[in-house]
C-alpha cells in the first residue's frame, strides 16, 4: 500500500523521481550497460536519507492504517493533559495527525523537506512507529 501511494506522488512529483535517482546513482553508482543496477544492501538502503524523507512523507499523508487501538496499561497524562485510566482503550488516527495544521505547516502538500529538521513535535505520530 505504502509504494502504491509512493509511486503516486513520485508520478505527481517529478522533482522527487530526480531526487531518488540522483540518490540511487551517488549511492550504487550508475546502473550497467544491461540497464541493471547494483545489488541493495542494507547498508546503502539506511543511507539513502533523501528517498527516506520522501517515504516518510508519503507515509505522513498516507499511513498504512487509519486508526489504531491501544488499552492503556497505567494511568497516564496525555500531552493534551487528558487524563486516562489503566484499561481504557484510546484511538490514535495517523491519517488525522498527518493532516493537522497545529502539527504540520502545510499539512495537505506533499513537501519531503519538511522531514529535514531532525526536530519532531512531541505528540505526533512519526511515520515508522506503531
């Protein structure tokens, strides 16, 4: 689902499909005279930050699931300051966080560089986390 949604905004984006491929050359280096490219490693995967940004952008307007569950193990303070007991069942919607204005400038463009500032909101959902 999440590559369904990535080659969407790469089709939509052409200036991230360069992005991608200028990575995929500077970290495998130019694809054979066969047109084939060199073997993934996970190592050249975990360097490849702009197509990273890219992912969690798309996973950031498109997530894998609308909404989770979690029964609450202890009593907690929510950021909002919400007060929850020990077994009570809390929604989190990745879709609704990945498309609000007191979290995101911007929130409906798909912008990758918004994931470039290594500092992240507390209380919002971080594509990758469950």
């Amino acid at each position: 689902l999440v590559l369904a949604w990535a080659f969407n905004f790469l089709a939509t984006h052409p200036e991230a499909v360069e992005t991608v491929y200028e990575e995929s050359v500077r970290v495998l280096g130019p694809p054979n005279e066969k047109g084939e490219w060199a073997e993934f490693t996970v190592e050249s995967v975990m360097s490849m930050k702009e197509t990273d940004r890219i992912l969690k952008e798309v996973m950031r307007l498109r997530p894998p699931v609308f909404e989770m569950t979690r029964e609450v193990t202890k009593k907690h303070k929510l950021p909002s300051g919400v007060q929850v007991k020990k077994g009570q069942t809390v929604v989190v919607s990745p879709y609704v966080q990945g498309h609000k204005m007191s979290f995101y400038d911007r929130p409906d463009e798909f912008d990758p560089s918004r994931w470039d500032d290594k500092t992240e909101q507390r209380g919002t959902w971080k594509p990758r986390e469950g």
